[in-house]
C-alpha cells in the first residue's frame, strides 16, 4: 500500500505544482487556464497516447499464427492476473525491451520487440509479460500518462511563462503574479521538480509491477533473470526512444552516464534484482519463523516492498 500512497501524493504534486506556476503566471485567471491545459493533455492522453506510441515504434499486431509461443505466454498470464486477453504487438526493435498501454484492462496492449523474443527463454519472458500485465491492472498505464502529461504541462506553462517575460508579458504582483525575476525563476525550477516527481512516480509502479508480477508468474526467479540480461544488452544496446516515453518500458530505452542514471525514470537494476531475489538486508522478522521457505513467494516480496 505504500506506494499506492506515494503515488497519489506524487500526482497531487504534481497538480499542485501546476496550480502554483498558473497562479505566479497569471494569478487566479492563469491558475484557471493551467487547470484547464492539464485537463485537455490528460483527456487527449487518455483516448489517443496508446495509438500513438505503438505508430511511433512501428509496432504491428501479433496473431497467434504469427507468434504462438508468445501469444499463448500473454493468454496463460492473463488468465492468473484474472485480466482480459490484451492485444499483442512486436515492435521490429533489435535492442530487447516490452512496455504495455491501453487506457483500462479491456484496451489494453502488451508490445515487445523482436530483440526481447531473441534473448529470453520461456521463463524469463513470463517474467517480463507478467510484469507488464501487472502495469495493466493497476492500471500504471493511466497513471505513467496522467504524470506524464502534467509533468508536460508544467513544461508548456513554464516555457510560456520565460517568454512572457522576456517580452514583458504576464500579470504583475498587485494581480497575484510575479515579476520578471520571478517569471524566470519559476520557469526554471518548475520543469526540474516536475521531471523529479514524474520519475519518482515511475520508479514506485515499477517496483510495484515486479513484486505483482512475480506473484502472476508464479515465482521471482524469470523476472529477475530476465533484469539481468535486459541491464545487459541495453547498454551495449539501446533503443532509439523518444525520452517522453521511457517510463514506460520495463527498462530504460535510453543510454547514458552516471548523469542520465540519476534523472533516470526506472530504479537501479540492481535493487529490483536483489528485492525479487530477496538478498536484500532483511527488514525485521528473523531468519527463523519455521516453515519460511513454504511461505508463498509473492507474499514474502510484499513484505520486503511495504518498508
């Protein structure tokens, strides 16, 4: 449950974050028209960020025909995760790589790329569908979106607010907004902190969507070994991703030094290893409670994820 919390307050930010830039922009009229501008990027969003990421990637539908193996891994899955059967696409990608979209469960989409189906044996591509179906149904999809696109509007109004300066533009303080030093400023900073809190609520539904996963595959161990090959491969390489759509891959499309890696909008691979893997330092309960090694998997994950 915790980061369920954390990402409702990440999002509440967000819109905060918004409000605030709106209102320094052009007091309560500009609050208005961001409110507004946020509102129209998350109803577009919604109804079209699915078509448009798969045209993006040249993703094509599979048929069972045309990919057997696959397409009965997503129906297998599907039917333990208690979800539709999603649509499922390839994307003719050599680096290996997955992501899902759709606006709700009975929209939804499962695209890999032809790099992925290279590189995983059956178990690890278990891991990694279970993975993504379990963004479906927590419903991550919409929720990556909605902070995507108010992390964007925050990026428009600032963008506005910098030229509004620069030309003598926006309210002055008797109205409720700022001055020119001002408008700079907040047109600076405002796109850092959306881009923080925009990873910061990918980072939690990822770890999320591993723990879930596991429990639809029924054990850690495909997922976790199909995070190493993926860290693996996408080094030496990478995707050529649009930035705006990383968070949604199960790993990070992009390269990059230590630089991009802090910014970057997936949690080291290396912790979501040891936390499926449980190698992290356990939390609190000791090494014997009898009857550990019984205890389901996915159980024992949740645990180690609530701290």
């Amino acid at each position: 449950m915790a980061n369920q919390f954390k990402t409702a307050f990440l999002l509440t930010v967000l819109t905060l974050l918004i409000v605030a830039i709106g209102g320094m922009f052009g007091g309560k009229s500009g609050m208005i028209i961001a409110l507004l501008l946020a509102g129209g990027m998350n109803f577009f969003s919604y109804w079209f960020s699915d078509k448009i990421v798969l045209k993006m990637y040249r993703a094509q539908e599979a048929t069972p025909d045309q990919a057997p193996d696959l397409y009965r891994i997503v129906e297998e899955l599907a039917r333990n995760a208690n979800l539709p059967m999603p649509k499922v696409y390839i994307m003719p990608e050599d680096s290996p790589n997955a992501f899902a979209t759709g606006r709700n469960p009975e929209h939804a989409v499962v695209a890999v790329t032809e790099g992925l189906l290279n590189i995983m044996d059956r178990e690890e591509l278990k891991g990694v569908i279970a993975h993504e179906l379990s963004h479906v149904k927590d419903r991550d999809i919409l929720i990556g979106s909605i902070a995507a696109t108010l992390a964007g509007a925050i990026m428009v109004l600032a963008s506005m607010a910098r030229w509004s300066a620069i030309f003598g533009g926006g309210s002055s303080d008797d109205e409720g907004g700022l001055g020119f030093i001002g408008l700079i400023v907040m047109s600076i900073i405002a796109p850092i902190a959306a881009m923080i809190v925009q990873m910061a609520v990918s980072r939690s539904r990822e770890y999320l969507a591993d723990s879930e996963g596991a429990k639809v595959a029924g054990h850690p161990e495909g997922l976790a070994r199909a995070l190493e090959k993926l860290g693996a491969y996408s080094e030496r390489r990478p995707m050529n991703a649009n930035p705006s759509t990383a968070h949604m891959f199960i790993v990070n499309p992009l390269s990059g030094g230590s630089l991009m890696k802090l910014f970057s909008t997936h949690p080291p691979l290396e912790e979501r290893i040891a936390r499926l893997r449980g190698t992290r330092p356990p939390a609190s309960s000791g090494p014997a409670s009898g009857g550990g090694r019984q205890r389901s998997e996915g159980e024992a994950m949740w645990d180690r994820l609530r701290e």
